[in-house]
C-alpha cells in the first residue's frame, strides 16, 4: 500500500481530470510540501519534468491573499502520456538496498522522527517497530520551518543540515527511506533540487515494506536482528 502507480494508472488517472501530457502541473498541499514532493518523485520516475511545487502551499498562498475557492473544478478528460521508459536514477527497490548494505559505499539515510528510528513508534502497516541497519538519521521536518510557514529552509541552511552535521558530499551513493516513502522523497528533491546531490534514489517501499520480510535485517534500540 502506498508504493507509486504504474505508468498506465498515472495516465488513466491524470487524463480523467483532464490534464494533458504537455501541460505545465504547479502543485500544493498543506503539509510542508511533503505529500507534494512525493508526487513530484513519482512523476521523476516516469521522466514528467513539467511540474512546479508552489512553496509553502496552500497556507502561504493564503498569506499573501491568494484566491481560494470551495467550488468543484469543472474538468474534460484529456491525453495524458509518461514515457513507458522508467528512470532508474531516482528509485531503489528492497532487494538494492539489500544489496546496498553489502558494501561500504553507499549511506542510507531515515527521514523518519527519532522515535520511530529507534523503534518506539510503530505506525500502522508496518509489522514491526526499528530501522534498516547501518541507517543516518535525518528527519525530514528539519527540512522546512516546520512550526511557522512551513517553507523550505535556506540554502545555506540546508547544507549545514547535510554537508556540515551529516558529513554527506554531493557524489556520495545515498539511498533514503521513511514509512511509505513519502517524507524521504521530500528530502529527495531537497538533496537532488536544491543543494545538488548527485546519485540519491528513494526507496519506495521504505520501512513499511521492509518490516514485512523477517528475512531483511533489521535494528532497533532493544534488539539487532540480521540475516542468518
């Protein structure tokens, strides 16, 4: 649940609201960009760049007295095409980051809270409470003025987040994660956008696919389970 449509949903679903393949898609929400970040990622997948994230959503458009309606948007259906060649540049399936753990090359990141980091926070869909092994953490609320305007942090800012406190560098082989994949792709497009990572993919499935497969190691701040 919660792992990105296919290209064929996409465009099924796009064409019913009546966007079409050349249109120029400005996105909001109300939750810091977050949810708007993750279908900017999904869209990355599939090679859609025509896409703007309006910063600070729907609230800064508020504050400077935006217009705002309660009435339905009246809609024609219309073409909507992706390119069926998906980019693999910005996703990593489970059995990558499997793999990905093997070596010592590759940072895996969890843009969790602290709390479901260290397994004390289980929320639903997982079966289980912990972290990938080897994990950074970074929540991805650090990200934005989370408890003002909810706008995205300076440049400088973010790179003391990144460059300075998590000692990250821009060619480094980074692989994020959270609960569904949704807060990693906000720090996605915060590392690829805006400071200039290059090689950062998101894992989709992220912790709640992961907790699903007793396989898969794991940790928490009670136990540390790995493969046998």
């Amino acid at each position: 649940k919660g792992m990105k449509a296919s290209a064929a949903q996409i465009e099924k679903l796009f064409g019913s609201l009546g966007i079409s393949t050349n249109d120029t898609l400005v996105v909001y929400d109300n939750k810091g960009l977050c949810e708007t970040a993750r279908l900017w990622w999904i869209l990355q997948n599939y090679q859609y760049k025509n896409i703007k994230m309006l910063h600070g959503g729907i609230e800064a458009w508020k504050v400077t007295q935006g217009a705002v309606t309660a009435e339905k948007t009246l809609v024609e259906s219309a073409t909507f095409k992706l390119s069926k060649t998906e980019n693999r540049h910005y996703s990593i399936s489970k059995e990558e980051v499997l793999k990905a753990l093997e070596t010592d090359n590759t940072i895996l990141i969890d843009t969790r809270t602290l709390d479901e980091f260290n397994g004390v926070q289980l929320k639903n869909g997982a079966a289980k409470a912990g972290r990938i092994p080897k994990s950074l953490h970074k929540d991805w609320a650090e990200n934005i003025h989370y408890h003002s305007n909810q706008k995205l942090k300076s440049i400088e800012t973010l790179k003391n987040i990144y460059i300075n406190q998590l000692g990250l560098n821009k060619n480094d082989s980074i692989i994020l994660y959270c609960h569904s994949g949704v807060r990693s792709a906000h720090t996605t497009f915060v590392l690829t956008e805006l400071l200039g990572f290059k090689n950062v993919r998101n894992y989709d499935g992220s912790w709640t696919e992961w907790s699903h497969f007793s396989e898969l190691p794991f940790e928490n701040n009670r136990l540390i389970k790995i493969n046998e």
